[in-house]
C-alpha cells in the first residue's frame, strides 16, 4: 500500500489564483512528520513546509500553507497567490518515527508528485 | 542555512564504466545521509541510507555491489555506480541531517551510453 497519495498527476491554475495539491498518507505511527517540496526542472528540491503530527496549528510559510486534517490523514498544500515561477512538480513526503531518536528517521518517502502549470 | 553541495551535476559515461557522485555537507555534520534515484516523471525512491562510519542500509531491489555507498566522514558520502548501463541512467540525489533539518543536494543527472 502506498504511504504517500497524490491523486492529482497535473494541475492549473491562474495566476494570482489560490491552488490546492492533495495529498494523504498512511502511518501507524504516533510520531511523524509531513513535507512539502518543489522540484522545478532544474531538479533541486527545494523544501516548502512541514507539519509535525503533534503540532496543533496548521503550519503556514508565505504563500504556502498546509491543511493538516489528521483524523482524515490528510496533508494538503495551499499555495494563494499563484505566481509563473510556481510552476513545478510538487512532492509531499513523510518521515515515521521521532527524528530526535537517530537521523534514520528522516528518511523519507515520497508520493508520485503534481505536476503544477501556473497560466497568466 | 544548511548546505549540500553534490558533485558533479550532470555526467555522461560509456556502458560498463564507473562513476562516482559526491555529496558534501559544507557547514554541519552529517551523522546520516540518504540516497535516492528518480526516473524521468517519476517520484524520488530511496536508494540507502548511510551513516557516518558504518555501513549503508539498502532498500530492497537495490544492488549493493552495483551502487557503492561510502560515508567515511561526517561531511562526505559517496555514490559509485559501478560497470554502469543505459538503465542506470537517472538522476540521483542525496540528502544529509545532522541534528534538526534534512537538506537536499542539487542532484546529479547521469547519462550511461
């Protein structure tokens, strides 16, 4: 079974438009972590935000912020504002464990990714 | 903030040779590093995991004698590929952690032809 779902292969959007990537993820365990990162064509990952399974407020960086339902499992990227350099494949991944036990728990799996086209 | 610096980034080989790709932590300890392989238009999938003075876990499905993981020192994890083939051809990206955060290097697209 897969750990990390994303539904949606491709997505757009309007520029200055808010947009919405899905993601769910599966774990048994208490202590997790949720990632989410931008690969432009370049390759390089560049990190988005993270939310830990015991922080109580949805985390918010800028533009991006994250609608963590974790009775649903879910981990959606909000992205408000959409600019053309948004375009890009978008990962949401998940590490298991407490991070603080060894750097073996952040390892991470990653989902198959949406791709983002931002139209002006 | 912290830095992972991955040598080289792109590199074009003859079938059956070798080649190795470096991963550096400039300014932090990496005590555990992470190696992935992506396919064209397809998500990242972890490769091992080293730590620093021990031995590399491997995922199942991956060839430990074919991708050779060294991590000698807390700054410097290495990944040879060796007698590399056409479908090795892919990019491949390390990550490192030292204490609190996980940083990604810029990846290595490699071409085996």
């Amino acid at each position: 079974a897969q750990k990390i779902t994303q539904t949606q292969p491709g997505m757009f959007v309007q520029e200055k438009e808010a947009v919405t990537l899905d993601c769910t993820y599966d774990t048994s365990d208490q202590s997790y972590g949720l990632f989410w990162y931008k690969q432009p064509s370049s390759g390089e990952m560049i990190f988005l935000i993270y939310q830990g399974s015991y922080d109580e407020q949805n985390a918010t960086e800028g533009r991006y912020s994250l609608n963590f339902q974790k009775a649903r499992k879910s981990a959606n990227l909000v992205i408000s504002a959409s600019q053309l350099g948004d375009s890009a494949m978008y990962f949401c991944a998940m590490r298991e464990g407490n991070p603080r036990s060894g750097g073996s728990n952040y390892k991470l799996t990653f989902g198959k990714g949406t791709l983002l086209t931002v139209n002006p | 903030g912290a830095v992972v610096s991955q040598h080289p980034s792109w590199v074009i080989c003859k079938s059956g040779t070798s080649v190795k790709i470096e991963c550096r932590s400039l300014d932090f300890q990496a005590t555990t590093m992470f190696w992935y392989r992506q396919f064209p238009k397809q998500s990242l999938m972890l490769m091992a995991t080293s730590n620093e003075g021990s031995k590399a876990t491997y995922e199942q499905g991956v060839e430990k004698d074919k991708f050779l993981i060294n991590h000698a020192s807390l700054t410097l994890s290495t990944l040879t590929v060796t007698s590399a083939h056409p479908e090795d051809s892919s990019f491949y990206i390390c990550s490192a952690t030292g204490t609190a955060s996980l940083t990604f290097g810029s990846g290595t697209r490699l071409t085996v032809v």
